[in-house]
C-alpha cells in the first residue's frame, strides 16, 4: 500500500491546484464593419453586424 512520506501542507496543495483555475481573456477580434472590438463569433452591439451583414438593426 502506497502511504505518503510526510504530511502536505495547505500552501503546497493549494499552489498545485491553483493551476486549473486560472482566469481566461476572452478572444477578442474587431468588427468588420465599425472597428469595434467584439467577441469571436459574436454580433457587434455597436453596429449590429455580423459577419459583414446586418442582423439586428439599431434604434437610433
């Protein structure tokens, strides 16, 4: 049976397990249309673009 040589202490175990958690950037790319910096795959919410074509229309 394997046993561990010494007790871990809650700093060491929690700096490995640290590693899994870290916080992404979303991808951002900018807008074909207006320049504005967006999501990937995502509508503009400046122009209402996607794509280069027009899905939603903005209230002006």
């Amino acid at each position: 049976m394997i046993c561990p040589k010494g007790k871990t202490s809650k700093a060491r175990r929690n700096k490995r397990r640290a590693q899994t958690w870290k916080i992404v950037m979303p991808n951002l790319v900018s807008c074909n249309k207006c320049g504005e910096m967006v999501p990937s795959h995502h509508m503009c919410k400046a122009c209402g673009s996607y794509n280069r074509r027009e899905v939603f229309k903005k209230a002006e």
